[in-house]
C-alpha cells in the first residue's frame, strides 16, 4: 500500500495456482482456488488467440497507437472496467 496524495494506493496483486507436492496433497479449498485461476487464465488465453488470429498484435508492435484501443478492448473482452 502506498499514499499518494491522501489517497490509499493498493498494489496489483499476481494469483497463481497452487501445486501439491509428494505427501502433500491439495486440500479443497487449493482445488476450488486453482479452479477459479485456471478459468480466468482460459478466457485470457483464448482471448490472446483471437487476436494473434486476426493478426492484431503485428498492428500493435508495428504501430504503438494502436496499443491504447487494444488494450481497452482486452479489458472489456474480460470484464474489466474502465473509466474513459
């Protein structure tokens, strides 16, 4: 957490999946974690291959303009809001 301005500023926080290791396995509570990780990943990774696709990643590293639209469409493509 950071303060800027008055403000409480939380950092992005990175999730991943849990591994079980030998002896120990995952209990329920890791699965049902993994499970919602995994179908988040899915429709991310689905949506990068419609555009690898489309071919609208080669616009993108072509011509850095094209960067700002993309990106708002990605995080419209998984539910994110956005603020214009």
């Amino acid at each position: 957490m950071r303060f800027e301005g008055g403000v409480v500023q939380i950092a992005p926080v990175i999730v991943t999946g849990r591994r079980a290791s030998r002896g120990h396995p995952l209990t329920q509570a890791q699965k049902e974690a993994n499970r919602l990780v995994s179908r988040e990943r899915a429709a991310n990774e689905h949506g990068f291959a419609d555009l690898k696709t489309w071919r609208i990643l080669t616009k993108v590293r072509m011509n850095a303009r094209h960067g700002t639209a993309l990106l708002r469409a990605m995080l419209v493509l998984t539910n994110a809001e956005i603020a214009c």
